[in-house]
C-alpha cells in the first residue's frame, strides 16, 4: 500500500480546490454566453382564467433581445398549441400589435396561447403558456341616432334606428333627471325587446329636464346611443316664448322652474354687437313675462332668461327671438257678444288698416287661469263663433296677427254668461 505524506496530501487538497474552481468558471461563463443570446418575453395579459370576447383582442407584452442577439426579428402565435399568425418586428426595431383573433365558434369555450419570439441570429424564447381563458361573445353595437319629441307637457317620445344587431339580449332604456338643480342619475327606466324602435315616457314634469340614452347589451356587457334631453327641445322646461307687439313692445313669457329664487335676470342682443347684455332684473321671484319697451321697428332680437339666489344664478334659459313690425298697428276695439244657435259670436272691429293676417280669438274661463286659443279668423272676417263655449263667465279677447309671432296689443276685455 502507497503512503502519502501529510505534505503531499497537503499539496493535492490545494490542487483539487483549484481544477474544480477552473471547472466552476468555464461553466458559469458558457451559462452567461448562452444568456446573452436569447431573447426574452413576458404576457401581461390576457393571462390564465382571464376572459376573451369573439373578434379581435390585443395581447400585451414586453420582450426584448440578449445583448448579442441582434435583434428581434420576428413573433409566432400559438391558439391551443398550434401555429396561428406570424408578427415581423416593426421599424426602428418596435414590437408589433399582436391580436388574438377569436371566432365565433369558440363561444363558451375555454382556450390556452403562447407567444414565441425570434433574434436575428436564430434564437428562440417562448412565453409562459395562457391557459383556461374563457370566450364571451363580443358586446354589441349600440342603438343608433336616438330622437327626443314632445307629445304634451307630461309626455315624451323617444325613437331610434331599427336595430339589427344578432347578439343583444335585449334594450335598456336609462334616464337622468335634474330637479330643482338636484341630479337624478342615469338609471335603468324599461327593459325592452330587441326589435322596438320607440318608446314613450310620460307622467313627466314641465318644470323638470330629463336626459335618456339607450342601450344594447349581452352577457359581454352594453353599448350605448347618444344622449338626448328635454333640454335641447324648443323651450327646454324654460320654455321661453317671445313675440313682438307691433314695432314697440316685445312680450317675453317663460315658466317659473325655480323655487327659491330672489329675482330673474333678463337679457337681450345688442343689434350693432349681437352680444347679450341685461336690459332688467325683475322686481322680486315667482316673475313669468316681461314687456320690452325699448325696442325699434324692423329689428331682430335675442332674448334670455336666468334666475338667481342670495348666493347662486342658474344656467340660461333657452334663447328666444323674434323681429318687432315696420310699425305699429292699432288693436281690434268694440269687442262684443251675441247668442246664435249652438254658441256664441264674437265681433270686433278690424283697425288694422289691410295689415292683418288673420285674428287670433282667445278664452278664459272663470275670474282666473290662463287664456287659450280657441280658434283664428281668417283675413277680412270680423266676427268668430265659439260652438263649445261653457255654462258660466268666460272672458274673451281678440288680436290681430301681423306676422311670425308679431300681433296688434289685444283688444279689450269681454265678460260672457252663457
């Protein structure tokens, strides 16, 4: 048997420490070689247990090249494990959009992806598989050109485009209202069929202003029409209504949609600058018209209206305009009264001197409310018979028109017992 002494036992200790740290470097540098050829890529989404919708889904990512790569050349896309689409790097070296295009047959199914990337120099680095990502069915197309009209003071009419759409559920139909400057928001006001077209609300408020949208929705989720509101209608719940009395006075009347306010704001275009400017606040709150008497013939003019608190003004009304008459034009006198069988007559005498277009008759019935129109004479005739009037006192008054919303001042006052 060989005997070693302590001293060589020593020396080959000291020899094996170096052969395996010789060993322990090359290896590490073939790993650091190889590591700095590969490209690398991450999914950030979709990932595992996600869900996709039938169509097309972006995939994103972060990759990029090893130091001695060369760069990135190209990526491979892998539906269930087999090939799909290949995405070349873009100029400038920037990554592609990759898509996840997904059919309709795989809806409600489950599916697993993988993106694998490419270097210039060949090397190759696959992502980390994506797997049980559920399939939904795309949202669908939201209802299209949505109207708003008025049918009365409580009601509304909502119309849009017949819907074709083969993947909705059904509609919704959503309101917001604003009361007394308190927001209501949007909410679901009718679930309806996918194949109606219209819809009407009522038991409204005038005084109130309401926005509706539609929606078309699936188990994806919904989409949504454009936006429509009272507010855009002829008046909006202002309502605001202007007319010109011959060449001098312009008659402005709105509803009072305030309930604590201080006073009203009115105000009117300068005719050289077209500019708004406030030509009266009103003496005191729970104001509805206001004759302006500062006008000149022959001109066209805006008007305005806001209210406004100790410490607060609203937003505008709807604006209103109207152009005064070249001149001003007597008002029809000696109203009077007759029985004929079935009603009752109405004359007048016509100062107007040919510049009538007709005569507007109106009623009122009882000591209080408000006047309506219940029919027009037409040019040259002088008299207008009332075939439903009421069993009591109704006040009658007649005007003459002169144009578009342009009349003669009223006549005078008649008290009627029928």
């Amino acid at each position: 048997m060989i005997k070693i002494s302590n001293s060589k036992k020593f020396y080959y200790s000291i020899l094996t420490v170096i052969v395996l740290a010789l060993i322990a470097g090359c290896v590490e540098s073939l790993t650091d070689t190889q590591n700095t050829t590969t490209p690398s890529i991450e999914v950030v989404s979709p990932k595992s247990n996600d869900s996709v919708m039938v169509g097309r889904n972006v995939i994103n990512y972060l990759s990029g090249d090893g130091t001695d790569g060369g760069g990135l050349s190209f990526y491979e896309l892998y539906v269930n494990k087999i090939f799909t689409k290949k995405y070349e790097q873009g100029t400038g070296n920037s990554n592609p959009v990759i898509y996840l295009d997904i059919d309709s047959t795989l809806i409600n199914t489950r599916i697993s992806y993988s993106v694998k990337v490419y270097n210039k120099i060949g090397k190759t680095k696959e992502s980390r598989l994506q797997e049980n990502i559920f399939v939904k069915d795309k949202i669908p197309r939201a209802p299209q050109n949505l109207v708003l009209a008025r049918l009365g003071e409580n009601s509304v009419i909502l119309k849009w485009d017949p819907y074709t759409a083969q993947n909705a559920a059904g509609l919704q139909l959503w309101r917001k209202d604003v009361v007394n400057g308190v927001t209501i928001p949007f909410r679901i006001i009718k679930s309806l069929p996918v194949n109606q077209l219209s819809y009407t609300d009522g038991n409204l408020s005038q005084y109130q202003e309401y926005s509706y949208y539609v929606t078309a929705y699936n188990g994806s989720g919904m989409a949504a029409s454009n936006i429509v509101s009272t507010s855009s209608l002829p008046g909006g719940p202002w309502n605001l209504q202007a007319e010109a009395i011959g060449s001098s006075s312009v008659h402005l009347q709105w509803v009072d949609i305030a309930v604590n306010e201080t006073a009203f704001q009115i105000e009117r275009t300068d005719p050289s600058s077209n500019v708004f400017k406030i030509i009266k606040i009103t003496e005191g709150p729970n104001i509805t018209e206001y004759y302006d008497n500062s006008v000149s013939p022959s001109i066209a003019y805006s008007y305005r209206v806001a209210y406004f608190t100790p410490t607060t003004m609203s937003g505008y009304s709807n604006t209103a305009t109207v152009t005064t008459f070249h001149t001003d034009v007597l008002a029809p006198t000696e109203l009077s009264a007759s029985y004929v069988s079935g009603g009752v007559q109405i004359s007048w005498k016509d100062n107007s001197q040919t510049l009538s277009k007709g005569t507007v008759v109106e009623r009122r019935i009882g000591e209080t409310g408000n006047f309506i129109v219940i029919g027009t004479a037409a040019v040259g005739l002088t008299s207008f018979i009332d075939n439903s009037p009421v069993t009591g006192y109704s006040y009658y008054r007649v005007r003459h028109i002169l144009g578009t919303k342009t009349y003669t001042p009223y006549s005078n006052l008649l008290k009627v017992l029928y």
